[in-house]
C-alpha cells in the first residue's frame, strides 16, 4: 500500500476531488485504498462528538460521510460543520452501520452506549475511535475486545493523554527509575460535580422535548421518566450510567498511572473505597466525594482522591528517590534534575503518538497499532469500575486481573456488568 504522505499523494489531494471507495468496494481485508479518503461516520454528536470531529476534519487522508445523533439539534449541528446534507444524518446508529461508504466509527456516545454501538460497528467491519471508558462495566469492556479481536478491528480508545508528550515523558522517568523504586501514585479527581445547565438533580418529570429520541438514548438500561438534568452531558452523575468522575476523569489519570508503573497488561489486585459521599436526594447519586485505595501485586499503591484543590488534578507518580507529577501540560519533579534526565538509548521507549486522532488513521491504514488499543483501555476501565464497586459496598476486595472477577465474593462479581434492558443485548 502506498503511504497517503507520500509527497505525490499529498499533491494529489490538493489538486484532485477526493474519491470516496469504502473498504468492502475496493476489497481488501480491512484496509483503505490508496487513492481514497477514509469515510468516517460519527455517532454521537454532542460536546465530545463534537471535538472528536474537528479533529479529524483536519485530517485530510478522511471524509466525514455521515452523522448520527438522538437529538436533532446535535446531528444537525455536526452536519453544518461537516458541510453533509440531510440525507446524510440519522437518529439509529444501526442504519449508519449498513452504510458501504463508512470505513471507520468515532463513537462519542453516553457511557451506556459504548459498548452497543462499539461492537456492532466492529460486527460489521468498521473501525473505531471509541470514548472512554470503553465501556459502562468490566463485561462490557471485555465484549468490546473480544468483538474487536474476532473481527480483526482496530480500536483507539479516547484516553488521549496517551498521545500527550508530557505524560509520555513522565511514565518514561518513571518506567526507566528515574524516581528510585516507584512506590506510591497519587491520583486526583475533582470533588464536585460540574454539572452543565442550571440543574440541581431535583428537577420532575417533564415532556419529552421533539426532536428527541429519548427512547432511543435510554437504550439498554431501564426505563425512567424524562428530565432534561438527566440527559446529555450531566448523565455521567447519576448512578445507572457512570460513576462520576471515577471513570470520567479517572479513565484518563488511572490510564496514565497505569502506563508508567507498567501494568497495561493486568491490574491492581486489591481495593478498597473510604469516605465515600452520595448525594442524598435527587438524580445525581453517583459517588461525589470518596479516597480509593488500590494495591498491584507487585505492592505499589494507588490512591484516587477526589478533591477541590485543583493543583492536585493529575497523576503523581512517587518513588524512594523522588516524585513526578503529570496533568496534561504540566509536568512537575521533587528536582529539576529529574525533569532534566535525557533517555539512554538502553532505556525502555514508551509508544509515541504526537496526536490521538490521526494516530487511529495511521493505524487504520497500516494496520498497526494505536496508542490506546481496546486490550489497554480495558485494563484502564477495570481499574476504574473496581474503584465504583468498592464505593458501592464499601468494604475492601480482591480481584483476579486474569479472570477479571473479585474472589469470593458474589456480591461485588454481580457488579461486573449491567442489566440490560429488552432486546439491546449486544
């Protein structure tokens, strides 16, 4: 296969209207021609959606050919930005799906949905960028790999920090003992909800606005009367579909924990969740404030702190020679002398990335690759909804990173995955 940044490909783009073959025409095993841009469809259109598809409309080896949304105002939104038209647009990701032109899935759903919509996509031969957590339990997560696998699919999951420089950096230092012998990592989330629009979680049942498919948005999980509070953005704070910010913003700092004490290929062993709070009236129930404590089996700790002191927002990593603190774009040392260490060439190389959206395209067309595949992000997510479940029994648990169980304990393994509602089995 030709490489798309080939100096004549890249002439050809800017002097050509683009042709758009989908995989399946062109016939090759899951592989883009070289003469063709990729045909994205993004479902779920909403903030993230919506970031997620400016990013890849930069990327001039894709085609955004369809979009798709619940709430009309979202998909029609997208469409403006993507300059597609009404025939492009759809409420049913199912019909998107069927779609020979689409190549690849960026799937920006509720947390609820990832998983539906992630292995059908990879049931009918598309690739994904798929939003964090990958999905809304540890079985979902699971039945996301193994559609993946089956179907010999390439995933990238949105823990985006994984493309960040400084991230990479500080698990690099740590992953090399730049720190001494990592002991300790810190973890803070923060400690109240950030809750969009003037909701309080006390709001009645009201009419179901038009131009809305509630019906559909609640998909697999149980039916409940509707609110606006409920819906969109603000979902993530109530119980029945996600955590707080345990996997919201803790998919990204348990990811990134993960990745420098070198456990993207199991989990911690133990956990236990202390001051735990729950709001005690109203839809937002999920966890608010609460210290969870996690042990590897190799005895390293971590402890996930939601807290209101932003300066403690990231990912510490803390080692019998000195710390290492990451957010983003910060990056912070016990010494100067830490942050100024250059690498070996005998020193372990972390998987680089220099942009999570074009990362997935680059994989998509060698094959290869992403900086978050779905056996990765999995490991992240299990580590976030172990934390949920111990918030939720609040007692401390065993887990069996092979198996992906707690031992011993049906209680805390009827957790592992969500009841699903009708027929939205996946």
């Amino acid at each position: 296969m030709s490489s798309l940044r080939s100096p004549s490909r890249r002439h050809f783009l800017k002097s050509s209207f683009p042709l758009i073959l989908s995989s399946a025409v062109l016939g090759r095993a899951g592989a883009v021609g070289p003469n063709s841009k990729i045909g994205l469809a993004c479902i779920g259109t909403g903030g993230q959606g919506m970031a997620n598809l400016r990013s890849f409309l930069t990327d001039e080896r894709v085609q955004v050919v369809a979009a798709c949304d619940v709430d009309v105002a979202h998909r029609e939104a997208a469409a403006k930005l993507a300059k597609l038209t009404a025939g492009d647009l759809y409420n049913d990701y199912r019909e998107v799906l069927k779609l020979p032109k689409v190549d690849a899935v960026m799937n920006a759903t509720p947390d609820h949905w990832h998983a539906g919509v992630a292995i059908a996509a990879a049931k009918a031969g598309k690739d994904l960028f798929s939003e964090k957590p990958l999905g809304a339990s540890i079985a979902e997560g699971r039945a996301i790999c193994n559609a993946v696998e089956e179907n010999k699919r390439v995933l990238q999951c949105g823990t985006w920090r994984r493309s960040g420089l400084k991230p990479r950096m500080a698990c690099e230092l740590v992953r090399n003992g730049y720190i001494g012998e990592l002991k300790e990592i810190e973890v803070g989330v923060p400690g109240k909800f950030a809750i969009r629009g003037k909701f309080t979680g006390m709001e009645a049942p009201e009419a179901v606005p038009a131009g809305f498919d509630y019906t559909m948005w609640q998909g697999p999980l149980p039916d409940r009367p509707y609110t606006a509070a409920r819906c969109h953005f603000n979902f993530r704070w109530i119980n029945d579909y996600a955590p707080g910010y345990i996997t919201d913003w803790g998919a990204h700092f348990l990811d990134v924990a993960q990745w420098g004490a070198g456990m993207d290929d199991t989990t911690p062993v133990e956990v236990e969740a202390k001051h735990v709070k729950r709001r005690a009236q109203g839809l937002y129930d999920a966890p608010e404030e609460y210290e969870i404590e996690y042990r590897y089996n190799n005895g390293v700790k971590i402890r996930l702190v939601s807290t209101t002191d932003t300066a403690m927002y990231g990912v510490k990593f803390i080692g019998t020679q000195g710390w290492i603190f990451s957010e983003n774009e910060t990056l912070k040392a016990s010494s100067i002398d830490i942050l100024r260490t250059k690498l070996k060439d005998s020193d372990v190389r972390l998987f680089e990335s220099k942009n999570h959206h074009r990362n997935f395209i680059d994989a998509m067309l060698s094959r290869g690759q992403t900086a978050a595949p779905a056996q990765i992000a999995q490991r992240t997510a299990t580590v976030c909804y172990m934390g949920s479940i111990a918030a939720a029994l609040q007692r401390p648990l065993k887990f069996d990173p092979g198996a992906e169980k707690f031992e011993g304990d049906a209680e805390a393994n009827a957790l592992l995955a969500k009841p699903v509602r009708g027929g939205w089995k996946a």
